[in-house]
C-alpha cells in the first residue's frame, strides 16, 4: 500500500523498501506469544499481540491536556487487509473497515481510543458496575479524566442509555447524549407522526425532578431525540434549514440542548440533522491504526 503510485506514503516508501518492510514485519514482535490466550479462553485478546504499541500510543495520547468537552463517537478506519476486526457494512460509503472508539475534544485531538473487538471489548479491563459493551466503552473512555471537574461529555445513539448517564452524573460528568427511540419506551413523549404533523422547530420534553434529567424531541428534517444531566430546551434561539417545497433556507426553532450537542460534539456530524462532518482525526492517525493492523 505504501509503496503503490496512487497511495504512496513518501515518510515510510523513501526510507525503505518493500522487500526490507515484508522482512521485519515478519520476524518483529511486540509481546510474548507464548502467553497469549487461545480463542475461547477466558481473557482472549485480539490485539494481545500488539497491546505494549497500543498502550504506547494511548499514553502519548494521555499527555496531551485535555479539554473541558469529550465527545466519545466511532472512529471508521478504512482497511481491506486479513483481520478478525474488519467489519463489511455494504449500505456504508467505506464498505470495509475497523472500528475505534475515540475520545476527542471539539479541536479535533484525540486524548484516549479503544479499538472494538465486538463481545471481545475490554477483556483486559474490569469495569463496575458492567454495562455491556457500549456502556463499558464510555467508562473505560472516561476513566482517564479526573471526576468531578465539570468535564462535559457528549455521546452519539449507539452507545449512551439513562442508566449510563445517570452514572456520569454521579462521577460528575455532565453530559448529553442522542438517543434511539426505543430505548425511551414508557416516556409519554409525542409520536413522529403527530411532530410530523406539526412545522419544525417543534419540541416536546419530560423532565425527572429526582434525577435532574431531562429527555427532549426535537422535530427537523426528521425527529431526534437527546437526553441531558444538564442542559435545557432554553434559551432558544433559531438555526437556518433548507425548505424543499419553497426552495429557500428559513428559520427553524431550535432548543438549547440541540444547540450545545450541536457546538461541542464537534468532530462528527449529528445525524443529518445538525450540519456537515468535520473530521475527528488526522490521516497520519489512521495511517498509525492501519499499520499496527498491518502487523497484526
């Protein structure tokens, strides 16, 4: 790959050649194979062979100070090459690809990642209380911040749950996160179809005054749900959005919550519903993540 016309990479391509790189690759190791765990054995670590590298990275990744809000969000890096890792989503523009989840600032800087093994996720880490794969992936991400210093995080769909965010809260992590509709049964929030009926800017919410959480539904081009420990529908203020049937940009209503989601979670789009993408990592830090797989 690095050595093709269309994808040369002048910083390893011009320091040595193919030929020298299939050799070392060949005989380098990063841990003691004999130690590893056979599938199916309890611990088994797909990356065991190249964890001291990833730990490496993840510690000069640490040094870096971190920033007042973490938005924890999948990193798809594009890979073809043999691995257990690499996952196939054919409706997705990068059919094949490895998943890491990040934990970034709104600057772009990644601070801490974990790559996704599936069930195999954080096999080398005990986290309490256990929330399953995607909630253990936010604790294990949020592990490396001190608690209680107003550290505000912002989660995509997949991963946060009420349960989840109830938790940040008591470690002192404010957060906001969007949620899939099927985790709010029970909440007696207005239907898609009545919100559809109605203009966009539309909202609706539930609060719980124990707890300080507040749910909203928030209608655009489609309807979204966010959950937050601490922001609220106010004060509104208006975004711009296409009109198809008219044909020109007007104002939509717009609460405070979507508001804040929208200008913090920063390195990733919202959904199709609050702007474009902006990068969340540079190609040098996907070129470091392919090669380690490279080798793995």
């Amino acid at each position: 790959m690095h050595w093709e016309a269309a994808t040369r990479y002048p910083q390893i391509a011009d320091k040595m050649g193919r030929q020298t790189f299939d050799k070392i690759k060949r005989f380098l190791h990063f841990n003691d194979n004999s130690k590893a765990k056979k599938p199916g054995e309890r611990g088994f670590d797909k990356l065991y062979k190249i964890q001291p590298v990833l730990g490496h990275i993840r510690s000069k990744f640490l040094e870096v100070s971190p920033e007042e809000h973490h938005s924890i969000d999948e990193q798809m890096i594009p890979f073809k090459g043999r691995s257990t890792l690499r996952q196939y989503l054919p409706k997705k523009p990068t059919k094949w690809r490895v998943k890491v989840f990040t934990r970034a600032g709104v600057s772009g800087i990644v601070h801490d990642f974990e790559v996704y093994q599936g069930k195999g996720t954080l096999v080398e880490h005990d986290i309490e209380p256990d929330l399953g794969v995607r909630g253990n992936i936010v604790l294990r991400l949020i592990s490396t911040l001190p608690e209680k210093m107003n550290n505000k995080i912002y989660l995509d769909n997949w991963l946060p749950s009420l349960k989840l965010m109830s938790l940040l809260k008591i470690k002192g992590f404010p957060c906001i996160g969007t949620l899939n509709k099927a985790r709010l049964k029970g909440c007696p929030l207005l239907t898609d179809g009545k919100m559809k009926k109605r203009q966009r800017g539309t909202l609706d919410y539930r609060t719980d005054i124990h707890s300080g959480f507040i749910v909203v539904k928030w209608l655009d081009n489609n309807t979204v749900c966010l959950a937050s420990t601490y922001a609220r529908i106010t004060p509104q203020d208006t975004c711009r959005r296409w009109n198809v049937k008219d044909e020109s940009r007007v104002k939509v209503s717009r609460p405070a919550i979507v508001y804040e989601y929208n200008r913090h979670m920063g390195v990733r789009r919202f959904s199709g519903h609050a702007g474009g993408d902006v990068p969340n990592s540079s190609s040098d830090t996907k070129m470091v993540y392919g090669n380690l797989l490279v080798a793995y």
